[in-house]
C-alpha cells in the first residue's frame, strides 16, 4: 500500500481526476478551488495533458464540451458565481449527452457573495442549474478521501451514462487537509468505448452527430424522453449514502458533505448522552437516496435536517417521505461562522425531547 | 484517542504552520486528524486561526465549538477565543503580547508563556510558533516530539532545512518551559 499523505480536499480531486485518465482542465480561477486548478497546471503537463486558463468561465465550460465531443476524460472546476456562468454550457452539455466533470467548490452568495463556506448550490446543482429540464449527476463528498474517490467515480458514472457529473463540496472539505489513501484507478469493465465521439475516421462508417438541437416533428419530446429514462435507471442503480447508528434511532439526523461531519459528531455525543439518534447522509444529492429515507423511517422516526444555507435539500427529504414529520435547522450562507457540533447537539436535544 | 486544539494569532505568526506540522504528525503516528485553516484575506497581519482534530478512529467534525486546548498567541485571539475553551480544557497563552493572565477563568488550566522572548533568546523572533507547539505537545502529548521533528522535514521546504535545528531547539526550550510552569 502506498503512503498515506496528507493533502488539502481541493488537492484531492485534482490527483482523482489525473489518475482517473482525466488530460485536459479548462477552467478559470476564483477562491476557494484555485487549488485545484494550481495542481493541474503543475501536474498535467507532465502526463502529456492539456492545461488551460481560459479567457472566462463561459468559455472553459465550452471548451469541456468540445473535448467531451471529441470523447475525451475532461474536466473544469470553479466556485459558486463561476458555475453560475458555466450553466449555458451545462445545459447544452446534458442536451448532446456529453460525459464531463464540473466541480463546484462552493461559495456563500446571492451574487458575488462571500468566500465563505457554503451549501446554497443545492438545488442549481440537483435540479439542473440551467434551462430545459434536465438533471448532470451529482456527488457529495464529506472528507479528503472521498475528494479522490467520489472524483473518479463521478468520471465513471458520466461516462457509463452519458450524463455531466459534478462534484458539490465546499470550502470546509476543499480547503481542509485530512490523511490521503491514493490508489490506482481501474475503470470498470462495464464501460463501453465512446464509439459516439467525434474523432473522424475517414469516410468508414455512419456520420456522427454530437448536437442539443432537435428540430423534428417529436424528435425533442423523444430526446427528453430518453433523457429522462436514463435518470429512472440512476434512480435504481446509482444511488449513495451513508448510515451511522440508525438500527435503533428514534431520531434521524441527516446532512450532507460539510455539514455531515459536524452532524457525525453531534450525534456521537447525543448517544453518550443516551439519545438514540442516528445518521444518514447522502453521498449522491442526484439521483437522491429517497428509498434509504423511507427505510429508515418505517417506524415513523422523525428526521432532522442539517444545512448551510436557509434550506433546499430538506425539500428532497420531505418529497421522500410523506408524512413524517423533517425538522430543519440550517444557517444562510455567509454567517461569518460555521455551526459546531455542540450548536447540532441542542437542536437533537430539544427535537428528541419534544 | 481523541484531541482537539485551536490556535489563534495574527498572520505572520506561524499559527498555520504548526497546525499542519500537528496534523501531519498525527498522521505518520498511524491516526487520523484533519486541519482545518480560516484566516484573512491579508498575507500578514490579519487573523489567522486553524483547528486541529486527531483521532484513532474517525475524526468527525472539522470543526469544534468549545476546544479541549486552545494557542493565544496574540491579545485579539485572546479576546475571543478563551471564554470558548472547554472546562477542565487548557490555554497557552502568549504573555509577550497578552496582557490578560487569564485569571478570570478557574475551570482550566493555563500555561502563561512568554513565547517571543524566548524565540529571541534561541536565535529568531519567527520561532515563536515552535515555541508554543513544544509547550503544546508537553501538556497534551498527543504526538511524540520526534513525530513532530520528523513532520517538519516534510512540512517545511527543502531550502529551509537548514534552519531545522534551531526549529528544534524552540520546540524543546517550549516543552520545558511547559514542564516547569505546570510541575
């Protein structure tokens, strides 16, 4: 086994993304995941990729788009204000079924926001942040570890369905250092060579067409169709999470990235304390692990929802499971602070006791 | 095992510093610890503060409201920070630059150290961070100080090892001064 190492989360995606195969980053800088782009620029080159700062995000976003086309691993990264101008290209990326990654190592907004950490991207990111009603896979990483492992995974399931992936984490998991584990990437036997790129092969073969425009009679309405079939088969298939505790819970907390790892504590002191409370965090925001909520509640437990912003993913766990009772509990972005574990554990304390 | 420490100063400090070396310490000692950085947007001068969690098994929150040890090392930390440190918890506290004894507070323990004179007495004023960390690791001796010896070759680039040395001396003139005030 290789030696552990000790890096930041922003540094951790970029080492998944170069060992998943991924050789070309376009991207923009911005605060706080200009580490990522920093480590690609340094390392890249000598793997024989592409590197390149853009002009804009807009422009990177699209540049994804081209190398996607042409059925290469690719990749661009940027922070909340940035993905917000990535959305066209994101848009247009899910319309042609290009595979990509986009991370959003988010930011506090509306607007230029703050740099502080922050979890208001939610729904931009899981309910398709641009226009025409589509949804780009999207991964949740809670540690360092997960950076690297979520990263090239994320690459896999893209390409496995032909949807953009996106990894959602913030400047509490991005700017962190934890111990690293790096291990070799396999890709999975299941996936098929991209025999829909367009590589030019001469004059053999069928003409290619990678395209979101849909022009004939029907022919939209049956591209959304099976668009959305392939999210039906992600909803069976593709879904993550992790449980802490819940055999027994009278009381689910759930959270995501960031906001789990404080809500893992919180509930490790609620059980010194005697509560029984346990937790489930979603690793995939989309495809939502809606089956893993109504499991956990067959008893009509109540949950408990933890965020950094005014609430959105609690939208999703409330649609899960109608008529149990989901408490919320988040801080809006920017708060200047982040929640403790001892801030969650008097919200446990007086939703277990009511 | 499960720790926990804050640290505080202004930037310029080496408040980062340490907090990585502790981490990454812990880490070669086959546990588990995360650190976490928030600081100002200036490269000196401005706040600048780390939280470190070290743990056998998981490490779990990043974040820690009420540390079990806090690092004053400037009056401003002081200010905010000490009224957050857990009961029965310890503070080191820089008393080159903190007037406050932190007499207001007998649910803990506290080491009052005068960190940068006796940066200045080894050799440099920016040791001052060293100084604190050796007398951090004596109370709490979460890592070995060879641990932390061997993390700063790692932590430190190549063309400062040079000053490894004196590095090691202001970690152990810390430590000592540790022993002492607590024996």
């Amino acid at each position: 086994m290789t030696k552990r190492l000790f890096v930041k989360g922003n540094e951790a995606v970029a080492m998944g993304a170069l060992e998943a195969g991924c050789r070309y980053y376009f991207g923009y800088p911005i605060t706080p995941q200009s580490d990522i782009p920093e480590y690609i620029s340094r390392e890249l080159p000598k793997l024989g990729g592409e590197f390149i700062q853009a002009e804009s995000e807009i422009a990177s976003i699209n540049m994804l788009l081209g190398a996607s086309a042409c059925g290469a691993r690719a990749m661009t990264s940027s922070s909340s204000p940035g993905i917000s101008l990535k959305q066209e290209g994101v848009s247009y990326m899910a319309g042609s079924e290009c595979p990509g990654l986009i991370v959003n190592i988010c930011r506090s907004g509306p607007g230029l926001g703050g740099i502080d950490a922050s979890q208001a991207d939610y729904f931009q990111a899981t309910k398709g942040g641009g226009h025409g009603g589509y949804h780009i896979i999207v991964l949740a990483p809670a540690s360092v570890q997960e950076m690297y492992d979520l990263t090239m995974l994320a690459f896999d399931l893209s390409d496995r369905y032909r949807v953009p992936a996106m990894i959602l984490a913030d400047a509490v998991i991005g700017q962190m250092k934890e111990a690293l584990q790096p291990h070799p990437y396999t890709a999975p036997a299941d996936l098929e060579p991209k025999n829909w790129a367009l590589i030019g092969e001469g004059r053999a073969g069928e003409q290619k067409i990678v395209k979101s425009l849909y022009l004939g009679d029907g022919e939209l309405e049956a591209h959304n169709n099976k668009l959305h079939a392939k999210y039906a088969v992600m909803q069976e298939k593709e879904v993550r999470y992790e449980t802490v505790a819940l055999a027994d819970a009278q009381l689910i907390v759930t959270a995501y990235g960031s906001t789990a790892r404080i809500a893992k504590t919180a509930v490790r002191l609620a059980r010194e304390e005697g509560m029984k409370v346990g937790l489930l965090r979603p690793i995939s925001l989309f495809p939502f692990p809606k089956a893993a909520y109504r499991q956990a509640t067959q008893q009509g437990q109540r949950i408990l929802c933890f965020e950094l912003n005014n609430g959105q993913m609690v939208d999703d766990v409330r649609l899960a499971v109608p008529g149990i009772e989901v408490d919320f509990y988040g801080r809006p972005p920017g708060a200047g602070s982040l929640p403790t574990p001892e801030e969650f554990l008097a919200q446990i304390r007086s939703r277990y006791e009511a | 095992m499960n720790h926990d420490v804050f640290m505080a100063g202004f930037g310029g400090q080496g408040v980062l510093l340490i907090g990585n070396l502790l981490a990454y310490a812990t880490i070669l000692e086959g546990n588990n610890a995360s650190y976490f950085p928030a600081y100002g947007v200036e490269k000196r001068g401005g706040a600048a503060t780390c939280t470190v969690v070290m743990a056998d098994g998981d490490v779990g929150s990043p974040v820690v409201g009420a540390p079990e040890a806090a690092l004053l090392l400037n009056p401003l930390s002081m200010e905010k920070y000490y009224s957050r440190v857990r009961p029965g918890g310890f503070a080191l506290i820089n008393s080159s630059l903190v007037e406050d004894d932190g007499s207001s507070r007998d649910d803990l323990k506290k080491v009052c150290i005068p960190a940068n004179e006796m940066a200045l007495q080894v050799g440099d004023a920016r040791l001052v961070n060293m100084i604190v960390l050796g007398a951090y690791l004596e109370h709490s001796k979460v890592v070995a100080m060879d641990s932390v010896k061997e993390a700063l070759k790692y932590v430190l680039p190549e063309r400062n090892h040079r000053f490894l040395p004196l590095n090691y001396e202001a970690l152990e003139r810390g430590a000592t001064f540790c022993r002492q005030a607590l024996a």
